[in-house]
C-alpha cells in the first residue's frame, strides 16, 4: 500500500489523470442530476394533463348517463353504473392501466339504495383523505397521489382524481378515476439507467484520452531527462 501510495506520488501522469477524472465526475454529475430533473418534471407534467383530461371526459360521460336514467329502476341503473366503470378503465391510453371508484360522499342524504362500486377490488379506504375534503368542500376536479390499496393483490402508488357525481334517487357520490404511476416510473428508471451508462461510459473516455495524451506529453520530457 505505501509502495502504490509512494508511486502514486512521484507520477505526474497519475496526478493528471486521477485529477481529471474526479473533475469529469463532479461535471458529469451536475449536468446529469439538472437533465434526470427536467426530464422527469416533463414526463410527470404531461402524465398528470393526461390523466386529468381523461378522468373529465370520464365525469361528463358518468354524469351524461346518469342524468337518462330518471326513471330506471335500482338493478337498471346499478348496471348502467357497472357500463360507466367500464368505459372508464378502459378508455384513453392503454398502456396507463386505471381503476375507477363510486362511493357516497359523507354528507350526501341517507337512501335505502347503495350504489358504492369499484373495479378489480380496489378499496375505497385507499382514497387520500386530502382529495376528498377538497371535493366536499367544492365540486370540481381534484387530484392527490397516493397508494391504492386492493382487496386480493398488493398496493400501487397511483394518482387519484375525482371529482362529485349525482346518481338519481340516490343523492350525491363521489367518482375517482385512479391512474397507476407504475408506466411513468419505470420510464423515469430508464431515463436515470441510461444518464448512468452514459455518464460512466464518458467519465471511461475522458480518463482514457487524458492518460493518452499525458503519455505523449510525459515520454519526451522523460527521455529528455535521460539524456541530460
């Protein structure tokens, strides 16, 4: 260890090259960390205006159908319900999984009908509390992150959006149309994989043409040496 610290010492051209290396990193990081930034804000920001223009197309067709169903009775209109998850979790882009919740909003007026329904399990419990006190508080499209939580399979980190529906007879419910994150992370774990290949791969090419042209200077000045 002394003999490589020792000759490590006496070696300009590993001084220049080590140097160079470290300084190649601290710039490759900082550039690296500032694009992974940009490109993961972009890929979020255009995630969350798509899923927001398709949960409003979703709310306005929910709300079209319920407004025709007047006067249908309880099993009509719960199929009508089940007709309007569907369409909803099967809209838009396909590769953008999605689930879709009806629940009864806490304030709405006590009915002998439950109309609460959601697709492939997922639970109501899942719903941020944060997303629906804004909801009750205003009816408008509101959105918070969060976990989905199923009945029969693991959670996911997903994105809810709801907003108020009314369903005839029934008084006011709640709709969240919820889009999983899990197409988006792993586009943003490729993006991050690949600044790293390429960043260690230039820090490599950056270390190899120093020690190049360090060899090509260094030669001469040591032959040089030799003869006086």
């Amino acid at each position: 260890m002394t003999r490589l610290r020792l000759a490590f010492k006496r070696s300009l051209g590993a001084k220049v090259v080590t140097s160079t290396i470290l300084l190649s990193l601290g710039v490759i990081w900082l550039a690296g960390s500032a694009l992974d930034s940009r490109l993961s804000d972009g890929i979020r920001s255009v995630n969350l205006n798509s899923s927001l223009a398709e949960a409003r197309l979703a709310f306005f067709n929910a709300q079209y159908q319920l407004l025709i169903t007047q006067n249908v009775n309880v099993n009509e209109r719960k199929k009508i319900l089940a007709e309007i998850i569907a369409d909803a979790t099967t809209q838009g882009i396909k590769e953008q999984p999605r689930e879709v919740i009806i629940t009864k909003t806490p304030t709405s007026k006590k009915s002998t009908v439950n109309y609460e329904m959601s697709s492939n399990g997922a639970l109501v419990e899942s719903i941020p509390p944060g997303v629906r006190a804004k909801i009750l508080e205003k009816s408008d499209i509101h959105y918070e992150y969060g976990k989905l939580k199923f009945a029969d399979k693991a959670g996911e980190d997903s994105l809810f959006v709801g907003n108020r529906i009314n369903i005839p007879g029934a008084g006011r419910y709640e709709m969240y149309v919820v889009f999983s994150l899990a197409q988006q992370a792993s586009t943003i774990n490729l993006i991050q994989n690949s600044l790293l290949v390429t960043g260690l791969a230039l820090v490599i090419l950056v270390a190899l043409i120093t020690w190049l042209v360090v060899r090509q200077v260094v030669r001469p000045v040591r032959e040089a040496a030799a003869v006086a």
